[in-house]
C-alpha cells in the first residue's frame, strides 16, 4: 500500500513512521509537514496516487480540513481512502469531516503501543467494502 501522513507535529510524524516500521507491513510511506506541502504534490499529473491518507485536521498554511475538501473535489482522488488522524474529538470536527467524504477518524493515540495497534489495525481494514458501506458507527475508529 501506498500511505501519506501530513502532520505538522514532528514527533507525531516520527511516532507514525516507526510504529509502520515495528510493525514490518510491506507498505511505503511519504511523510508531509503540513497540507500545503502535501497538495503541492497532489497536484503533480504525474503523482502516483496513494492508496490511504493520514491527515492532521490542525495544521498551519493549509490544514487538514482543507485538504479533504479539496481531495473529494477533485475526481482523481475518488478512490484514495482518507483517514482523519486529530488530537481533537469534538463532534463538530467528526461531523464536518464525515460530512466533507472522509473515510475514517481516528483520535491520535499518545501512547506508541496503542498507536502500533491503531495503524495495524487501520491498515488492515478492506477499504473497499470500508468505503462503499460508510456510516457514523463505522466512521469513528476505537480499538
């Protein structure tokens, strides 16, 4: 699989990377500071797609909601599933962000353990089947 994470947290940027590392999945992983950065190369024609996406919603210079309205605007980004990744658990973010396409939110876990399961098990989900029967109870991730 191809992921993308845009975090402007370094440490959590780093914490994402080691945890796909421990876990030894096959996958490969392009890291971004912040949603400008990742839409600048979004917008290459050439950009070979991922297959799902990490992103932060409070980021500077473009933030992650954002982003997410722009992906689901743009047709060549219907079938990148996208994950919301956040420390903040208002509703209001859930809402707007399930309402906005995206495809799962996750509560950033602040203990590296819990986010080894968290990515193992995120990366593990069938998208496809994910994508196709999305729903508020599915949408909000908790192990």
């Amino acid at each position: 699989m191809r992921i993308l994470i845009a975090d402007d947290d370094e440490d959590d940027r780093t914490f994402f990377s080691d945890a796909m590392m421990e876990l030894k999945m096959n996958n490969k992983l392009t890291l971004f500071n912040d949603g400008k950065e990742l839409m600048d190369y979004l917008a290459n024609p050439d950009v070979i797609l991922p297959h799902l996406l990490f992103l932060d919603l409070n980021m500077p210079r473009k933030s992650g909601f954002e982003c997410l309205k722009e992906i689901r605007a743009d047709l060549r980004f219907k079938d990148v599933s996208i994950a919301i990744y956040s420390t903040s658990s208002s509703e209001k973010d859930i809402e707007e962000t399930f309402i906005e396409g995206a495809n799962i939110y996750i509560n950033k876990p602040n203990d590296f353990t819990e986010l080894k399961k968290v990515v193992k098990e995120v990366l593990n989900i069938n998208w496809q089947f994910h994508s196709s029967g999305l729903n508020k109870e599915t949408f909000f991730f908790s192990i």
